[in-house]
C-alpha cells in the first residue's frame, strides 16, 4: 500500500480539505504539522496567532484520532522534517495546500528538491491565484473586473471529510508544543477560541442568526454582527469554497475581496514591505502620534474604541479597520507599514495578504481606484456608531457619555470633561 505525506500548513480542517481527501484516497497518510523556526522567529508569529494555532492543531488532532489517525507534530525547517518522515515511513508522494505568499513559495521550491512526488491542491482560496488572470497582464490590478472573472468562474466541488485515516505504524505523533514554549507574550484576554469545531459552530450560528441580514448589519460596529469567522479562514479551520457556496452574496464578494488580494500578494510578494503603487508620500516622523494610535489614547473616540477592542480580543470590526487605518496613515501621515506591523502583532486574523492589501488600499499605494480617499472619524462615527454604543463598549472612560455626545467629549461643559480622565484629541476637529 501507497504512503504519503501530507503537510498541514494553512489548512487545518478535515472537511473540505482536497490535499486530505487525495491522500486518505490513495493508502496510508502521515498527516504532519511542522512548527517552523523561521516563522516563530519572525514579526507573524504573534502570541495571539500561535495561541489559535494552538487551539487549532489540538482540534484537528481529535479529528483525525476519531478517524484513525493522528497528527504527528515536529519542529524544525519543514523539508528537512519531511525528509525525515519520508526516510522513516517509506513515503514517496508530499501533498499540501496551494498557497502562493513569498514564504510558501520558498517552501515549495525546497520540497520539490526532495525527490518526492509533489502534489499541491486548492484549499486555502475559494479560486486559487492564477486562476483567473485578466487579458492584458498576469493578473488583475483592479477589484471590480476580477469580480466579475470571479462569480463567472465554475468553482470546484467541495469534497467530504474522509471516512479513514491509515497512518502508518511505529510513528511518533509528537506532543503538541506549550504556548510559552514558542512566543514570547500574552494573548488577549478576549481572544476566540480556534479550531474547526469552534470555526464551525461559529459559521453555523452566524449563518441561522446573521447572515440574512448581513449587507444591511455589516457596518453597523455597535450591533457585531459581522461572522467574526476571519481567523477561521486565515488558518483554514473553516473552508471558503464551503463558506462562498453558503453565504449571501454580500459577504461572497468579501470573499472575492480576500481572493484578489492574494492574487496580488502571489504576482507582487513585497505587498507586505513595498507601495503596490509609489506615489511618492513622505511620512511623518511621529513617535508619540503612533504611541497614542496604537494604545488607544487619541482623543478621538471612535478610533480609540478600534484599537482597544483589537487589544482586548485580538480582532477589530471592519469598519473600525478602515476608520483606525485612515486616521494613522492620512490623519497623522504616518507610514502604513508601521500600522501593519502593528496589526500583524494583535490580529489573530493577521493574513499577510489580506492584511496588507488593505492597508496600502487605504494608504492610497495599493488597488483602489480612489487613492485620495480619507475616511473622516467623525462622519464615520456618526455614520456607522450613531448612538455611541460601540466607543462606549470599549472605552470605559466615556461609559457615562450620553448619545451621540460621546464622540466630541471635549465639546462637554468644562465640569464634566474634568472627571472624564480621557486625552484631548490629538489632532483637534478645525485642524484637519
């Protein structure tokens, strides 16, 4: 009988999982997840991310036990471990997940020197980047057309859970690695537990609950009723080709939205470092500007409310990323990689792709088609938080502001903004 390995990377489910469903399909499988060095060394691997990798890998462990098998776990550069594994159970064919971030196409090119036989399906992206490319280049620079390539397209099946896993015998699993063991830090007091099984109960509750309502509720940050499944998809816990074929069409094109961006990431791997589009900004050196932005304590509400929900829960409404994300980089012109890094550290949501695409979509370097656009907090707060609830959620200073009152505290009589105990703005209302 056929062994195989399969490598675990951004895929952490047993339902809908191609690479999963090929190996089991084919003989034995060693499913392994290798905790890379070179990425618990680096700026991703944020206590908040690692916890939900965690609580992701202990999850799919259970499942492929209930099915027969077991997730072997190393530590160590990926090739090196899967030669190792090959050596030891007579492997000959490597599957894994078809990702394209400069990161995962280094790997590739180091497992394909293994002599194994190489298979890498879809999983990761409802279309897999290169999938679609437009006419006129390799791919496309602008949303709207690729959105129109993209609800045209005839997606793949999606494929059902296997019914065994055989895992060949005498290799050791491996424990699971304790959190203090990989980073450094403290997740967030509030941060959601990962897994499938969590990811799962979360899109069924959202899709019985929310869903219906989503294009109207969407940008609504008091009433949270956004699917909150983001880091179920950056881990893959939850499947997007399973998710887009039960959404409503509102939230499908949210995930077009994340597909583009990783067919710009895999076309432009510096989208993380580098302008999509240079246009020549000079960002303002500004320590205490950037202090106030990451801690919470601008002054202004409604961006002071985004940062401290992203600290306590290691996740912001969308709304709220885009209002944070403008006032950092247009407001105070500040360099959107500073804020990137920022949200890289706390969002366990943090997809280097979708990430960073949107921050230089704001930032007016990347794919939007408006570059000059600037999101005024204070129209957004009236607009998206019109009763205050939201700022009054995650700013306990301002609990005792009534209404809409609570986004210009310092336009209170003199009495109250004294026993506030919160910052003046940092840039006040007439000088923007």
């Amino acid at each position: 009988m056929d062994t195989s390995i399969l490598l675990f990377t951004r895929d952490l489910r047993v339902r809908d999982n191609p690479a999963l469903a090929a190996a089991c399909g084919a003989g034995r499988v060693v499913p392994v997840f290798v905790f890379d060095d070179a990425i618990l060394g680096g700026p991703f691997a944020a206590p908040n991310r690692v916890r939900f990798l965690l609580d992701s890998l202990a999850d799919l462990r259970r499942s492929l036990t209930e099915l027969g098998g077991d997730l072997v776990v190393r530590r160590g550069d990926p090739a090196r471990e899967t030669a190792r594994l090959a050596r030891e159970t007579g492997a000959r064919s490597l599957l894994l997940a078809d990702e394209r971030s400069a990161y995962a196409a280094r790997r590739l090119a180091r497992l394909r020197e293994l002599g194994l036989e190489v298979s890498v399906l879809p999983g990761i992206t409802v279309v897999p980047p290169g999938d679609l490319t437009p006419a006129s280049g390799d791919h496309y620079k602008v949303f709207t057309p690729y959105w129109r390539a993209w609800e045209e397209v005839r997606w793949r099946p999606a494929v059902d859970a296997p019914k065994e896993v055989r895992l060949p015998s005498g290799v050791e699993p491996g424990a699971l690695p304790r959190l203090a063991e990989l980073v450094p830090g403290t997740p967030s007091p509030d941060l959601a537990p990962g897994g499938e099984t969590k990811g799962r109960e979360r899109l069924e509750a959202w899709l019985r609950e929310d869903a219906a309502e989503y294009d109207r509720v969407r940008d609504d940050l008091a009433a949270d009723r956004t699917s909150r499944l983001g880091p179920y998809l950056k881990f893959g816990c939850v499947s997007p080709r399973e998710l887009a074929g039960s959404a409503p069409d509102a939230f499908r094109r949210q995930l077009a939205w994340r597909d583009f961006h990783h067919q710009v990431a895999a076309a432009f791997p510096g989208l993380p470092r580098r302008d999509y589009r240079p246009r020549g900004q000079t960002w303002k050196d500004d320590e205490d500007g950037f202090a106030a932005w990451r801690d919470g304590t601008t002054g202004i509400p409604i961006v002071d409310a985004g940062m401290r929900q992203l600290r306590r829960e290691g996740f912001m409404h969308n709304r709220a990323r885009l209002i944070t994300a403008s006032f950092l980089t247009r407001d105070l012109g500040i360099d959107w990689r500073l804020g990137l890094g920022h949200f890289n550290e706390l969002l366990a949501d943090g997809d280097i792709a979708d990430n960073a695409g949107n921050w230089q979509w704001v930032a007016g370097t990347g794919n939007s088609t408006r570059p000059d656009q600037v999101m005024n907090p204070f129209r957004q707060a009236s607009r998206f938080d019109p009763r205050g609830d939201y700022v009054r959620r995650y700013v306990p200073e301002l609990a005792g502001v009534e209404g809409a009152r609570v986004h210009r505290p310092w336009a209170l009589d003199e009495d109250r903004r004294r026993h506030l105990d919160y910052p003046p703005p940092i840039l006040a209302p007439d000088d923007r």
